[in-house]
C-alpha cells in the first residue's frame, strides 16, 4: 500500500532527528506513528546520488512479495519524486548487533540466541529454497546488524537493499566493487565476485560464531587469525568455553547444544563454497529433524 509524502513527514513528526534510530551510508531510519497508532520505522533512502534509489527499488522488488515470519514485511511504501521510503514494523529490540555489543549483550541468554540462530536459518532457507514464485534469492549482506528483534525477541532479517534475484540475473558475477560487509563476505565472493547462495550460507555462520562469542569478525582482539580459526581451534582442543561470552559459559545446562551450535557455524562457514550445506538442511538441523552434518574440518568431528 502507497503512502504519500505529507503522511510519513507527520508520522516521524518531520523527520525529527529526535526519531533516528539508525543511519546508513545510503539511508537514514525513523521511529514513526502512523494514524492509525501503529509504532513504525521508516526507511529513507538518500536521493543524492543514484544509490539510493537503486537499493531503494532492490529492497521494494525482493520484499514485495515475501511471506514469512523472519523477515520484514513492508507494510506501505512511498515512491515520490522526492521521497523514497518504505515502512516496516517496528522492531522494539533493535538489531542483534546492538544487543550483542551496544546493550549489555552479555546478558543475553542462550535461548534467546539460539531462537535468533533458528529464525535467521528459517528465513534463508525461505530466500534460498521455499521462495519458489521469487527466488533463489541471495541477500548478499548477511551480518547481526541486519537482523532486527522484535517486542519478542523474535529474529526478523532485513536490509534487502543489495539482495539480487537469481531466477531474474544473467550471472553469477555481479558489479566489480565488492558489496556486502567486511568480515562477513564469503571468500569466492571476495576473490572473484562469483555470489551464489553459499556466500550467504558463509556470512551466516560467522553471524552463528559471533553470536556464540560476541566477538566481531573484523576485532582488533583476534590479531593475525579469523574468528572461524579461532573458535576452530578451540573447539579442537576441547576448550569451547575459553571463547565463549561469559553468560554462556555459566549455562551448564546449555553445553551440548552450544557445541553443536558451533559446529554448524563452522560447516557454514568452510572456506570452499561447496563444503557448505544449504540453509534449508541447517534450519532443519536445528530443529534436530535430520542428522547432523558431515564437516571435514577436525573441529566438527564429534
């Protein structure tokens, strides 16, 4: 449903600065009310050069049509000569990224992770392998920023700004100027441009590794080795618990389902794409439906 204008500066009281919850390099997002009472966040992409309007009609033609429980659903849009934006639900908890490393994230406990690990693994596996009338979608930006919590702490992805549709693109080699975030692009992507859903699939298990330690991929603190090496060997070694946010090293009764956990980020993030499983196995592993995977990586030998 299209929305004028003059409804969305009223909403976010003119585009307060009092209602910026959160700016990008190519939009800027607003706390709104809407008339009905409906608490919002309004998206609006910057007009100044043509970047905006790109991402802006990328993240439209992927959402339109999407139906699932975690991930945003755009409930009006407007597309005047002026203004681009679209509205969202408002998402009461902010973004993993904030609650992991902005607000207090140690307390977050396990099973508030883990329903997060779940629901993102539920909504690739929707892009990838359920949006049969859209898709294969690839979201190609994959990281704990774009995935937003609702009143529930119920994980929603978003940010579809540079997701492309492979069912509509000629190649699996896109633009010549690397998309996505540093720490989270898969490496093939990285080396050659080559995005298939596996890079997704890779950016996801770092998500996993990073929830599991709230370490970032791009920390100062990891020095000369990855943060996939680093939990890598760890886990080899049999001392999982040493990189663990403390909150969860206190979860005894957590333990094993940490450690498969784990593994599963590390699978997911094998360096060779086609090691990789596909998101539609890792959502079901984790709702311990079918076997475990099988990984060559010593660390995921039980």
């Amino acid at each position: 449903m299209s929305i004028i204008e003059g409804e969305i500066w009223s909403a976010t009281r003119g585009f307060n600065k009092d209602n910026i919850v959160d700016k990008g390099g190519c939009s800027t997002i607003y706390r709104g009310v809407l008339r009905d009472g409906q608490t919002v966040a309004v998206k609006v992409y910057k007009l100044s050069d043509h970047t905006g309007e790109e991402q802006f009609i990328a993240e439209y033609n992927s959402l339109k049509d999407l139906r699932h429980r975690n991930i945003v659903r755009i409930i009006e849009w407007c597309s005047e000569s002026k203004l681009k934006a679209l509205v969202f639900k408002f998402m009461d908890n902010g973004s993993l990224e904030k609650q992991l490393h902005e607000l207090h994230g140690s307390n977050l406990p396990w099973t508030v992770r883990m329903n997060v690990v779940q629901g993102v693994a539920n909504a690739l596996s929707y892009l990838h392998e359920e949006a049969a009338s859209t898709g294969p979608i690839i979201h190609r930006d994959i990281k704990p920023a774009n995935i937003f919590l609702d009143q529930n702490m119920e994980a929603h992805l978003g940010d579809f700004g540079i997701a492309r549709n492979l069912r509509l693109e000629s190649s699996m080699h896109w633009e010549s100027k690397l998309k996505g975030s540093i720490g989270y692009v898969a490496p093939e992507y990285g080396s050659d441009g080559t995005m298939t859903t596996a890079a997704d699939v890779y950016s996801y298990g770092i998500v996993i590794l990073e929830t599991l330690t709230r370490i970032r991929p791009t920390s100062g603190t990891l020095k000369d080795i990855s943060l996939r090496s680093w939990v890598e060997s760890h886990l080899v070694e049999g001392r999982l618990e040493d990189v663990l946010d403390p909150v969860l090293r206190q979860d005894s009764t957590a333990e094993r389902s940490i450690d498969a956990v784990a593994r599963i980020g590390l699978v997911c993030s094998h360096p060779i794409a086609a090691a990789r499983p596909r998101m539609g196995q890792v959502s079901a592993i984790l709702r311990s439906t079918i076997p475990n995977l099988v990984c060559d990586s010593p660390a995921c030998v039980s």
